[in-house]
C-alpha cells in the first residue's frame, strides 16, 4: 500500500481521508449503539462523533498502511450498564461492521447513479472516490469481522455461544494480539488472514462496483 502513495500521489489526496472517515464511521457506530442500549461512556468520552481525529489508532493506522489491515481506536463502554452484557457487547461489537457494509451499499446505489446517468465532471470524479470507499468499508468490515480479540467478531461470536462455551471463550482473549499476528504476518508474498478473507471481500467487491 505504501508503495502505490509514491506511485501515485494523488492516491494519497484521496486515500487518508476516505480511510480516516470510514474508520470515524465504524467508530461512531459503536459509540451510538452502546449509548443506546444504556452506556453513556462513549459518548461522554466525545466518541459519538464523526470526527476521525477522535478515533485514530497510530497502531491500527500503522497496520493498514504497511499490511492492508488495520483498526481505530477501540470505543469503550461499561458491561455494568448494559441489560445484557454478553448479548448487548456482540450488539455494540456487530455496530461497527454494519456500519461499513451499509455505507459500501449505500456508496454503490450512487455509483450505479452516476453510472447509468453521468454527470459530467462529478461522475469522473466521483466514480473512483466512490468505487474506493466502497473498497476500504468492505475491507474494514470484513476484517472486524474476524473472531481474533480485539477484533469485533471476538465479542459477537462470545455474544452467540452459550454462557459455559462463551467463559471458555473469552480466555482466548489475552492471547487474541498474538494469533492476529500470526494471521497478519506474511508468508512468502501473502499471509494465511489474506487467503482467509480476501475471497470474502473479491466477492462484495465485485458484487457492489
């Protein structure tokens, strides 16, 4: 990814704020579901936001710029105000994935907009902005979607098991940074999280632009 920035400077006119929003928007989401099933804690630490200066991971950041994959900055909340721990924490965790899926879907009705009726200027402008935030939402989305801590799919699939499975799963947590490592880091020209979910994304991606 770094090197398409040196190809290609323009991509990085379009990339950093594509990518910062997309991150601010799985954010948000997290922050407003958890508001919502009665934690406060997100919003009160200024997380219900857009604003993807209030969301940045230099870490998670890093990660995507050298490795494709990366993260923001987790939104907290307290299981002690929820109704249902478990189940609102796979809610709250499941937010942010929607969120993307739902912004690639509703980026890809506009492309096909534009498509089917150009606007001149705007449509070949808006076309490769638009076909790029459906690409990385996709990408982010998917990758949190992984049942590794502190991915979101961690939490959601603690969320489905049942309470004993679910305790035994939870111990696998402190090990989480360890197994995403492992899974990011390449073998040969790839790594084993690259074969594991770019089917995934090739097929929503084709499917969406």
């Amino acid at each position: 990814m770094l090197q398409q920035f040196f190809e290609n400077p323009l991509f990085l006119v379009v990339f950093v704020p594509v990518l910062l929003f997309t991150i601010a928007i799985h954010e948000y989401a997290h922050a407003r579901m958890a508001d919502y099933l009665g934690d406060p804690t997100g919003r009160l630490m200024g997380r219900m936001t857009i604003n993807p200066l209030a969301h940045i991971d230099l870490f998670g950041l890093l990660f995507l710029f050298l490795f494709g994959f990366g993260w923001g900055k987790p939104v907290p909340f307290d299981p002690f105000n929820l109704k249902n721990p478990r189940r609102d924490a796979a809610i709250i965790s499941l937010a942010g994935p929607v969120s993307n899926f739902t912004a690639a879907i509703l980026c890809s009705f506009l492309l096909k907009l534009i498509t089917f009726f150009p606007l001149g200027i705007i449509s070949t402008i808006g076309s490769p902005v638009l076909q790029i935030i459906i690409s990385f939402n996709i990408l982010l989305g998917v990758f949190n979607l992984v049942p590794i801590a502190p991915l979101d799919g961690f939490k959601i699939v603690g969320g489905i098991l049942p309470e004993k499975k679910a305790h035994e799963w939870y111990q696998l947590e402190r090990y989480g940074i360890i197994f995403l490592l492992v899974l990011i880091m390449p073998v040969g020209r790839t790594s084993m999280l690259t074969l594991l979910i770019m089917p995934i994304i090739d097929f929503l991606t084709r499917l969406l632009i």
